[in-house]
C-alpha cells in the first residue's frame, strides 16, 4: 500500500511539469463584487471546463481570442462572452446578475455536485431558524433529541442509530465537530454552537468514498460552511409555546470597504419545553468572521465564535409508568437530569493560486469545549438508595490544520484533477469524569477520570481521470493515531499508550451518459475509532474497525423541471460498538452488514412551487447471531421526509414539511419495537419593503410520538425486579411560534 501512494504521489510529480497551455485566468462575481464559487465555465469552442474556487477565480485551458465561453451559476443568470485579446492582458472578469433560484435551469454535467447544488436550492426556497433544521436539509438524515434540548442530537441515517455522530463526520469551515474519546459517547457531535442564518453551503456524501474524509466517516459526511458575507443587517425576534423566545442579531460591519467583509452573529434562545418540571433552557450564541481578498485574489478568513447552554431535563421515561398512569407522557421519574456545555473556536483559512493550475487551501483552528451532563437512565436498578444517577464531565483542547493542494492539467489530452492533502488533529481532554451523584449535587462515586490524549495525522490523494464521458478517480488515504491514556483514579503514575496506522482506498467512476443523466460507481473503505480508553486496555484490539462500501446510482433530470437521484449501496463493517453509559464502557458488538435503496426527487411546479422528497429503505443485520436475532437495535428500516415549499409569491414564502419513520427493533431479537411517527410542520412568512412576519407550526396535528426510544432495562423504587421495555422522550406537541425581523 505505501508503494501505491508512493507512485500517486510520483504521478502528481510529473504531472505538474507538464508543457503550459493557453490559459484564461477570471473571476467570477456577483454584482456586490463578491466572488462566487463553483460557478460553471465552459469554452463553446474547445469544449475545455472550469469551476470557480472559493474567491471566485477559475482557469480556464485551451483557450484563445475569439473563442466563445459560457458562465452560469445555479441562482443567477448565465452569460456567453466572446473572447478579445484584452481577455488575456489581465484578470478577466465576469459580473453576474442574482435572480430566482429555478430547478429547470441545473444542468447535471456543469454541476461540481449535483446533489450539493440540490441541497442549495433546498436551502434557498426553504430557509432554516434551527440547528436542528441544519441537518434535516441533509437527504435521508434524521434527528432526535431526548434531553431537554441542549444536549447533541441523535442521528439516524443509512440504516445506523448513529448516536450522536460515531457513523457521520461532521465539520463546519474545515473544523471537526465530533468529539474523540468524549465523556458521553465517541464521535459526540454538538453542532447547537452554530447559528443556521451565517451558513452558506452544505457538502456531504453518503458512504466511505471520500478521500477528503477520515474518521468517523462511514455511514456519511456533512461539512457546513459559514457565509463570508451577509447582504444587509438583520435583527428579529420569535415567541412562541412553552415560553420560547428566540432573538437574533447579524452586522453588517464593513459593508463599503473594497475587498473586504465582516459580521457578527449573535442569537440567544430560551424555553421551558412542553415538560411538566421545566427546561429551564437557555444558550446563547456569538460569531464573527472576517474575509479579506488581496489584489491577487488571495483569500484570508478569521473566524471567532463563542456558545454556552444550560438546561434540565426530565429524561427518558419507561413506558409502564405512562400506561398505569403514574406520570403523563410529559412527566418524569428523576427531573434532576440535564446538564451545560460552552464552546470557543478560532479559525483561520487561507486560499490562493500558487500557479495558474496549481492551488492551496489551508486551514488552522483552536477549540476548548466544557461539558457536564447528569443523567439517570435505569432509576434504582443499581443503587437501590440513592438512585443511578450519573454525571459525565471534561474539559478539552482541540488544535489542528488542514492542508490541500489542488492540482490541474493534463496527461496527453486527458484532462487529469489532483488533489492532494495533509492535516492533524490534536485532543488534549482533561478530567474526562465519569461519577455517581445524587440530586446533582453530592459524588458518591469516581468510576472513571483520567486525562486523555489523542492525536490523528492524515495524508491523501485523489486524482481524477477525465476521458471524454467517464471520470475515473482512484484515491488513497492515510491516518496514523496516538492514543495516550492517564488513569488519575490508580494509585501511583501510569500512562498507557497505543499507536495505530490504517490505509483506506477509494475508488468511484462517473459516467455522464447525457447532458443531465450521469451514472456512478463509487467504493471505498472507511473507519471510526474507539474511544482511547476502551483502546489501551483491550492493547490493540478493534483500534480503527474498517467499513467496506460501495454505491451504485444516478443523478437524472428526466424533464425540465424534475430531479431524481437514486443509490443503491451496500456496506460491512468490522465492528460496532454499543456505548453502555451508566458503566463507561463501550461494549463490541461484532461485524454487521447494511444494504439498501436512497431516492430522492425534487420537482419544480412553476417558478414558485417546489416539492421535495427523499426516502431510504434499508435491510440491517449483525452477521455474528442466529437468525431472528440478529436485528441490529434502533437502525430504521424505512425513512421518508420532504414537502412543499412557496418562495417569493408577492411577498409571501413558506411550505408544509413532513418526516416519517416507521416501526424499529429496539433490540436484537425484535420482541421490543420502537413505534414510528408521522409528523408534519408548517411555516409562513410575508415580506414587505425591509420587514418580515412569519409564523411556524411544529406537529401540525398533534400526534403523540416518541422522540428517542429504547429498549432499557430499569427498576423503580417500589419495584422488586427490573424491567426491560421502551423508555421514551416524548416528542413536542402542537407548537407555534411566530417571529419578526427588520432588514436593514
């Protein structure tokens, strides 16, 4: 394997001496003057391509005077420039006008990624408030929450009960958000520090294709990126139900200055949920960002941003009690749980040309992150006494940067991308605790606290071979680990170590069988790690399990005005890990196997109606257990979420959205079932000159569901023998809130 990437890397050697072409250098902007990126360009003539990067420069080869090229961008109207001379004598530069986003206007083969284009129109005709709503844009990914909202969401997608993210790497501008060796759960991924109205863009990919993408990339990968600009001011405030109140603020701080931008984002939420003991929740949110653009269209972005959250909970709640009408579905048997978390990053990214065909993108980030969480999962079953209650408590230190070159040119007449990239990720996690208290107040016991020390370098190439309707592109990644463990609770010094090195190639083909039908294969290995302490004592055993994927699609515009992408896949992992809580463990749960079907539609009525649909079934099984019990616990067989958007029809915009899971084993021989829900969500808004009303619905016709569910086996105070059945968060109830914003 280190002969291969060694051969890559000669490859990508002998490719950048290749003899210059006549090139066209440009930018691409809007009509602010603020670049636009992955803006498609295309020579008529030569037939050569080119995507704007993140300034909004492209390079475009095989290019001479008086041919004709065609820039578009999805959003914005196209332009077909003919070639002079002075084209060549400077930075050519192409101003476009910004118009209503129309799905009849996409072509597949211009798309950098169709599915991320999608996504960007999704965004655009129905915009979010939430960072719940954050990661409903993504097709296929369900959420769940299930202690008292400040707490990360529970992640369900490609047929995983991903927890919180040990399946889905999650990043927002190049900085990760999950947690490695987390005091709750690994790959813990708190995106509740992100403001939804700062984000620009949303990239993922399902599978374990991705070069680009290492840990925890497995059932899928979703990287947000934070807008650079914001058009005008805004200030807007939202109550509703249960005492919600939400405000925001966004700056617009230099809003004349010449290749210059910058914002702050504020917002601060609070509610008491629809609970009988109250939330009592509150968070709030501060960012700022900074982008500047040099006269050589180099990029440099600072980012600082700050969150903090408070909340209590009533926590997950067995079935038997609500049925003998004990409590309501909205009661509690320890209403001590919840917890508080705060988050502080810096970031800073920098982009540039080297060369007309050569460029870098580079990122540096510090993170510190605190978190506390009590919780009670099975009452009395352990401590008859005092009860089960639990805190899980750390403190932690991210450093780490990314580095990327992007590589173009050709190999013969066969028009070859390289990319190639190294980064690190270093994780120094102090008193990561683990205790029984009572009442959140006493500790009667450490059962884990100890350092931690984790460090992730990782190398990749990714090249791609483009003849004529085919695109090859074979990849190699490489991630090398260090895992340092410092048990504080052993009675002299010790640090135990482990060190790990895993390959992970990738190979997809694309074929572009027509100008909107493209046809692919993708394929690849992947992996998640374990949690460092679980690693230094097993010395080795199931460090970095390997997942082996592949998919087979279509993205397909069969009309004008209709999308259809469909996936067939399959995918094996070495090993899970079931997270046991209340023991600080992380249990192994032996191979399983996944295979299923992705379809997703979008169709646009007319220039004002858009409908939306995406659904995924999915067959789960454990390949180490006897038939009929070999059901892998709260992995959903059958998901379906979309609905109808309105924008812009004279002055007024919203839509009806609905999600739906069906009936779930909640454990491994399916005598337990997590019941499936249906629920449906409402919004409108009216504009008129700088001021904007709206009123949202969530559950628009008050079903009872459940929220998060599983199959716990617990014990009541008065009670001789535990029980195992379905322990619940309700879902929320019929809730409205309205809202009100001024532009200016």
């Amino acid at each position: 394997m280190k002969r291969l990437f060694k051969h890559i890397i000669l490859l990508f050697i002998v490719l950048s001496s290749n003899a210059f072409c006549q090139s066209l250098r440009g930018v691409v902007v809007n009509l602010n003057n603020q670049p636009l990126e992955t803006a498609y360009v295309y020579n008529l003539n030569s037939g050569s391509h080119a995507h704007t990067s993140e300034t909004g420069l492209f390079v475009l080869s095989k290019t001479k005077v008086g041919d004709s090229i065609k820039i578009g961008l999805l959003g914005f109207s196209p332009k077909i420039i003919q070639l002079d001379s002075q084209s060549f004598e400077s930075v050519f530069s192409v101003r476009l006008k910004e118009k209503m986003f129309l799905l009849d206007e996409m072509i597949i083969k211009e798309a950098l990624n169709p599915l991320q284009s999608i996504v960007k129109l999704d965004l655009q005709t129905s915009p979010v408030n939430s960072s719940q709503e954050i990661l409903r844009k993504v097709p296929g990914l369900i959420i769940g929450q299930h202690a008292g909202g400040g707490k990360a969401e529970q992640l369900f997608l490609r047929g995983f009960d991903v927890d919180h993210g040990t399946d889905v790497s999650i990043s927002v501008d190049g900085m990760p958000v999950n947690m490695v060796s987390h005091a709750h759960g690994q790959g813990y991924s708190d995106l509740h520090f992100i403001i939804p109205e700062t984000i620009q863009k949303i990239d993922f990919g399902k599978g374990t294709y991705y070069a680009e993408e290492g840990d925890f990339n497995t059932a899928a990968y979703v990287n947000f990126s934070t807008k650079d600009h914001i058009k005008n001011s805004k200030i807007s405030f939202e109550l509703g139900n249960f005492n919600t109140l939400r405000t925001l603020g966004m700056f617009n701080i230099l809003e004349k200055a010449n290749r210059q931008n910058a914002y702050i984002a504020t917002e601060y939420i609070a509610t008491d949920g629809p609970f009988e003991s109250s939330q009592n929740f509150n968070r709030l949110n501060v960012f700022g960002k900074y982008s500047v653009l040099s006269k050589n269209n180099e990029k440099l972005s600072i980012t600082a941003s700050h969150f903090i959250s408070r909340w209590d909970a009533s926590g997950q709640i067995p079935q038997r009690e609500v049925d003998n009408g004990n409590i309501s579905r909205f009661g509690a048997i320890d209403d001590t749980e919840g917890g508080q978390t705060e988050r502080s990053n810096l970031n800073v990214e920098f982009n540039k040309y080297i060369t007309d065909d050569l460029q870098l993108k580079a990122n540096a980030f510090y993170s510190n992150y605190k978190f506390e969480l009590y919780s009670n999962f099975t009452f009395f079953l352990e401590d008859s006494i005092n009860g089960d209650q639990i805190r899980q408590k750390e403190n932690r230190h991210i450093f780490g940067a990314n580095t990327l070159f992007l590589k173009n040119t050709y190999l013969g007449k066969t028009a070859v991308d390289i990319e190639a990239g190294i980064g690190f990720r270093h994780d120094i996690n102090n008193n990561v605790e683990l205790s029984r208290t009572v009442n959140r107040r006493s500790t009667l016991e450490n059962i884990q606290l100890g350092n931690i020390y984790q460090t992730n370098i990782d190398a990749y190439v990714n090249v791609e071979f483009e003849f004529g309707k085919f695109t090859l592109s074979p990849a190699l990644r490489l991630d090398y680990f260090k895992f340092l463990y410092e048990d504080q609770l052993q009675p002299t010094y010790e640090v135990l170590s482990e060190t790990k090195t895993i390959a992970s190639p990738k190979l997809n083909v694309f074929y572009n069988a027509k100008e909107n039908l493209q046809l692919y294969i993708k394929s690849g290995i992947g992996f998640h790690s374990n949690d460092t302490r679980v690693i230094v004592s097993n010395t080795s055993k199931d460090i970095l399990p390997k997942a082996y994927g592949v998919d087979i699609g279509n993205v397909w515009k069969p009309t004008d005005k209709l999308f259809v992408n469909t996936a067939f896949w399959y995918l094996f992992l070495e090993q899970e890990f079931v997270y046991v809580g209340d023991a600080g463990i992380v249990e192994p749960s032996g191979k399983t196997e996944r295979l299923g079907v992705d379809m997703g539609l979008r169709y646009q009525v007319n220039d004002w109606l858009y409908i939306d649909t995406d659904a995924t079934y999915t067959k789960a099984r454990s390949l180490e257990a006897i038939s009929q019990e070999d059901f892998i616990p709260l992995a959903p067989d059958f998901t379906i979420a979309g609905g109808l958007s309105v924008s812009d029809l004279n002055g007024f915009s919203g839509g009806l959205k609905y999600r739906y899971v069906d009936d779930r084993p909640a454990n491994e021989d399916n005598s337990i079932i997590a019941k499936g829900y249906f629920i449906t969500d409402f919004n409108m808004n009216y504009t008129f000159n700088d001021i904007a009303i709206g009123v949202t619905i969530e559950n628009v016709f008050d079903t009872k569901w459940n929220e998060t569910q599983f199959a716990t086996k617990s014990r009541l105070q008065n009670e001789i023998e535990p029980i195992e059945e379905i322990h619940f968060t309700p879902g929320v109830p019929f809730f409205i809130k309205g809202n009100i914003s001024y532009s200016f």
